[in-house]
C-alpha cells in the first residue's frame, strides 16, 4: 500500500530543474522533479524576500512512496542547470502534509548552479535535542558549509573584524539584498546628488526649515544632546572638571538669581559633554589642511526646562591661548565656539554613535550568529530577521565611506588617519553596560531630565523587546541549568567578544551566561543594537545636517585663541566647502531614507518559529509596538517639533540601510 504525502513549496521561479526527496525518520523517498518555471505576476507581498529575480509563487505535487517514512526530518531540494546561463533559484518555504500530520520547513534560501540543500523540519533545536543520526549529520554539514562560506578578516586592527568581502558581488547569495528592497539609488552618491539637485526646493522638509531658522538659539543647541540625530552623549555633570575651571562668575548672568554654579551641580542641573575621545587627533589634509578639536561644553537645565549652553572650552588643556567661552560674550565669538562643538559631535556621531555602535556591532553579530549557531537553534530564529542585509550594507559602507579615498576622506575633518584611531579609542573605551540601555542612561545619571524624548522612547522600545525575548526564552529554556548547559550560545558569546571586542576584558562582556536573566538581557541588547539604537542615529540625519551651519563635517580655519576678534566673515570660511556640503548631503540624504514598512520592528516575513506559544509571543510582541506607536503619536501631537525616529513603525529590523 503507497503512502501519499502532498508537498507544497513557495519559491521564486527558475528555469532550472528543480527536485526533492523526503527524509523520514524510518527511511527515505526516491527523488522526484518539478518544473518551478517563471511566473510574471504580482508577487505575494506576505512572503519575503519581495520582488526577487521572479516573483514568489506556489507549486503542490504529490509524492508517493511504497512504505511510511516516519516522521518527516529533511526535505533534500536539488537544482540542475537546464542552460549555460545560470539561474539561482530561490525557496521561501515547504509544507508537507500527511494523514495524520503537516511539518513545515523554513528555507528562506538560495540555490546556485547545480547545487543542494537539506532542509530542516522546523521545530527549533539546540545541540543536545539533535537526537537522531539523521539530524546530528545535517548539523555538522550546515555549519561546516557555513564556515566555508563566511569567514573573518581584520579591517584595521584595533577596530571589530568584518565580514572577508572586499565588494557585495563577493558575499555568499544569502547576504545579498533582493534586487527590488526599496533602497532605489542604493548608496550611489552621484545619483544622490542628482535625485536631491541640493536645490531649495528639495531641501525645504519641515525640519531643514526649523533648524534653519533656530540653529542659532541656546536652547536649540541644547535641544539637540536630547532629541537630535546624536542623543548619546550629554551626562550629569558631578563636578566642574579640573581641566575645564568654568567659576560662579562666569556663568552668574546665565543662572537662576540667588544660586550658584555648585549649587546647581548640586541640584542636579548642570550636565556636561565633553570630546576627549577626539584629542590629540589629526586632522584630515587632503585636499586640503582641515582642523580638528576636542571641545568640552556645560550646559544648564534652567527653571523653564530649557537645556541651555553656558560655558564652551574648545581644547582640553586650559591655558591664555585655550579662552572659555560664554554667552555674554561677542555674538559671534559665542556663535563659532556653538559651531566648533557641533562640529566635533558630527564627527564622534558619524563614527562612534552610528558606524561603530550599530553597523560594526551588527556585523559581528550577524558573522557570529552565522559560525556559530545553526539554523535550528532557537537564537538564530529569533536574530536572522535582526541581522538580515546587514553584511551587505556594510560592505557597500567601507568602499564608499571609510575606505582609502572614501566620503569620509574627501568631505570629514576626520578622514585621512583620524577616522581609524578615533574608532580604535572608542572600541577600547566600550563596555557591555554601554551598549544596554537602562545601564547607559543610569550611568549618565540622565534618568529625570525633562523631555528627553529619546531616552523616553527607547525605553519603552527596550522593555518590549526585553519582554519579548523573555517570553521566547522562557518556551525554549526552562531553567537556568538549561542556560548553561546550551555550549552553543557560550560558544557565540566568546566568539563576539573575541572578534567583535577583541577579547579586551575591561569591556564586560559576557562570554557565557549563568542564567535566562543574563542572556535575556544580552539577547535585547543585540537586537535592540541593531533596531531601535540604528534608528535613533541614522534616521534624523538629514533633518539635522542638512542644514550644514548645524552639523558641519570639517572646518577649514584654526580654532579662535582669543576672544573679542571673530567675524561673520570668518565663521562663514571656517565652514565646510561647497563640494565637501555637496558630497555629505548626498550621502546622509541616502542614509537616512526610512525603511519599507515589510521590514519595520517587529514584522517577521521569514516566519522561521512553527510553534503555537512562539507565535503567539510575537503576536504580543506587535501588539505592544502598536501600543507605543500611539503613545508616541499622541504625545507628539503637543509639539513643535516632533521626535518621531523610535516610532515602530520607522525603526528597522536590522541594520540595513
């Protein structure tokens, strides 16, 4: 008596010849063909990847064997090459349903020429679950092909190491963004500055056209440490540091009548942010000799809740040459001395807050996550859509950001040598508690500081995908012991501090985990990380540079030593050139485009968990973003200027783009 098992694929069509066989716990079935052939329709927009080489589209067949082949374990795809031209061919998804049962096998892969592919039913799996010979064989021949295909190389030392591609065409099929994802001039800046035109037209978006008209003001200035495109860096301030002896009479005419500067330390309303990371560093010389400080700025949260700049020092050192500046001071000497921390904050955000601490950190994530944990493991389940397309994008980024010749050496007071050591000091100066956000916002004792929106935001997003990763963990971990007993995740662990923190011990980080607490907490940081923290200082980078007086990316004039001699004359020569505006506005005109609602926070296209209770988490999942999303919105309503970038609907997934 024949056994009939009706098999279901989703796939993207090719004109290769495509056939399966069923591995079953019991035996295996004969091999049989099927013809996937191009169909030219609307593609299915609930099935990612969208807009593939063809559209994505279903194909059942029968498949009969003479005997019961057990439980289901693999799904063997094969694909043959039917013309010299070679068409990949990709699978979204298998079901294969019998009398009594229907296993479901997520793919989400391609096959080149005339390759092969074992597909896992897709319950989730750890290492110790794998307890048939059939499935301990396809884990150790998914991860040796994985380990073949990516690999490690170091671009410099002292930085994370990165994806061993010197161009995207190199990375294997599966990094690779689909053909139609929705990032149109994909990093080509000549395009950029085409589609853009840098004419007034283009650049008058509601928030150019704000900070056009109050970039200047204090509390603009200030505004912008809480909400602006770098919302990472200011502290409270403890102590008037040595270095930078700002005293009750400077700032007097500045505060509250009847207090003092100590008192307000005291009170908590002096906070503080200081450059030291860029000191000592030299600046770009090509084309041209820029300039480059390391600024220190006090500023004062007054009794109207406005965060207002009180005291700028632009070097580190004090001295006769090294003149502390205030807002009692000539217009413009005030202005420029603005303009000048401004300039370093564009800096340590373009290098530090966005490239190192989302894009670097994601990578090594994803090439971590990629070595070593199999497709099976609930943890690759709940991080692929997290670290989707981040190779790629990455990639793209080193030949044309910070690459030998790069945007960053043609338009950044920090091109040249100073992008590099400046992302050596930062990688040595991260901890695991800087990257967690709870920690970080309590170790800048920034917790009570009104409308900080950022802070407010991320917050909310944090503790739901905090919430969210304890559930999924809770299904698959029942017990701290189940933690410890999981080698592979301590094996990705040490793997990230090894090649993402360079095993510096002063980091922090974990290389393995004692309890579901500990890895709940890891788990959020890394996809928070690669979500929300990507968001909050990618998305708002037009609105914030494009406006080049705000955020200028070099200066072409020495820092004033003196005050009482500054011209608007010379601001306007110490601001970046036009061919340097023209090249960074094109590139964070690309950067921060928004992403394709498919690929918002908390969408999963790829459903890789089949369980009823994981489903349901993510379920939850999207409901409480949709509650924050409104949140959000309401509180927006009674603003001026909206803050907008940690709405859910506007973070990412993953970092790519």
């Amino acid at each position: 008596m024949s056994i009939s098992y009706h098999v279901t694929l989703r796939f993207a069509g090719t004109i290769d010849k495509i056939s399966l066989s069923l591995v079953g716990s019991l035996r295996s079935s004969e091999t049989f063909s099927t013809r996937c052939l191009p169909v030219f329709k609307r593609p299915d927009v609930a099935v990612w990847p969208l807009c593939l080489t063809f559209p994505v589209q279903s194909k059942s067949m029968e498949v009969k064997t003479q005997s019961d082949l057990g439980d289901i374990l693999l799904v063997k795809l094969f694909k043959k090459n039917h013309f010299l031209l070679e068409d990949s061919w990709y699978c979204s998804h298998i079901t294969v349903k019998t009398l009594n049962n229907i296993y479901y096998f997520p793919c989400y892969t391609w096959l080149i020429g005339g390759d092969s592919l074992d597909v896992l039913e897709g319950a989730a799996w750890k290492q110790h679950d794998y307890n048939s010979a059939i499935l301990k064989e396809y884990r150790k021949k998914e991860m040796q092909k994985r380990q073949d295909m990516y690999h490690w190389r170091t671009f410099p030392k002292g930085i994370p190491r990165s994806i061993n591609c010197a161009k995207s065409s190199d990375l294997p099929r599966d990094a690779v963004m689909p053909f139609g994802r929705k990032v149109r001039t994909f990093l080509n800046i000549d395009a950029a500055i085409v589609e853009l035109g840098l004419q007034p037209l283009k650049m008058c978006h509601e928030v150019w056209k704000y900070v056009k008209k109050h970039w200047k003001e204090d509390r603009f200035f200030g505004y912008q440490y809480l909400n602006g495109s770098n919302p990472v860096l200011i502290e409270q301030c403890s102590e008037i540091p040595a270095k930078f002896p700002v005293t009750d009479e400077m700032v007097a005419p500045i505060l509250a009548k009847g207090t003092t500067l100590q008192q307000e330390v005291q009170n908590g309303n002096i906070f503080i942010v200081d450059y030291v990371l860029l000191n000592g560093i030299a600046a770009n010389t090509k084309p041209n000799q820029q300039y480059l400080e390391a600024p220190m700025c006090l500023l004062y949260l007054n009794p109207r809740n406005e965060l207002v700049p009180i005291a700028i020092q632009l070097k580190q050192e004090p001295g006769p040459e090294n003149p502390i500046f205030l807002p009692t001071d000539s217009k413009y000497d005030w202005l420029l001395a603005k303009v000048w921390v401004r300039h370093a904050d564009t800096q340590v955000h373009q290098l530090v807050s966005h490239l190192l601490n989302t894009h670097l950190f994601a990578e090594v994530f994803c090439i971590a996550t990629l070595l070593k944990l199999p497709s099976a493991h609930p943890i690759f389940k709940l991080l692929m859509p997290h670290l989707k397309f981040t190779l790629h994008i990455n990639t793209e980024a080193r030949g044309l950001l910070i690459s030998e010749g790069g945007i960053f050496d043609q338009a950044f007071s920090t091109g040249g040598t100073a992008k590099l050591k400046i992302l050596q000091r930062a990688l040595a100066n991260t901890t695991y508690s800087s990257l967690c956000l709870p920690d970080n916002v309590a170790s800048r004792r920034v917790d009570k500081i009104p409308n900080y929106y950022y802070r407010d935001d991320a917050l909310k997003i944090w503790h739901a995908i905090n919430k969210f990763v304890a559930n999924i963990i809770d299904i698959y971990y029942k017990s701290d012991e189940s933690v410890q007993e999981d080698e592979e995740i301590h094996e990705w662990a040490k793997e990230i501090f090894t090649e993402g923190f360079l095993a510096e011990q002063s980091s922090g980080f974990p290389t393995s985990f004692s309890t579901k607490g500990d890895l709940v907490k890891y788990l959020t940081m890394v996809i928070f990380t690669c979500s929300a923290q990507h968001s909050a200082v990618n998305v708002g980078q037009f609105d914030w540079g494009s406006w080049v007086p705000n955020s200028p990316s070099t200066m072409q004039k020495p820092a004033p030593t003196e005050k009482g001699k500054v011209t608007e004359e010379d601001i306007l020569n110490t601001l970046p050139t036009k061919s340097a505006s023209v090249l960074v506005l094109a590139t964070i005109h690309l950067l921060s485009r928004s992403a394709p609602s498919e690929t918002s926070l908390g969408t999963y296209m790829e459903q890789r968990f089949i369980e009823p209770e994981a489903k349901e988490c993510i379920e939850k999942f999207q409901k409480e973003l949709v509650y924050i999303e409104n949140e959000i919105k309401k509180r927006n309503e009674g603003l001026e200027l909206k803050y907008a970038y940690l709405m859910p609907s506007v973070i990412e997934n993953s970092v790519a783009i």
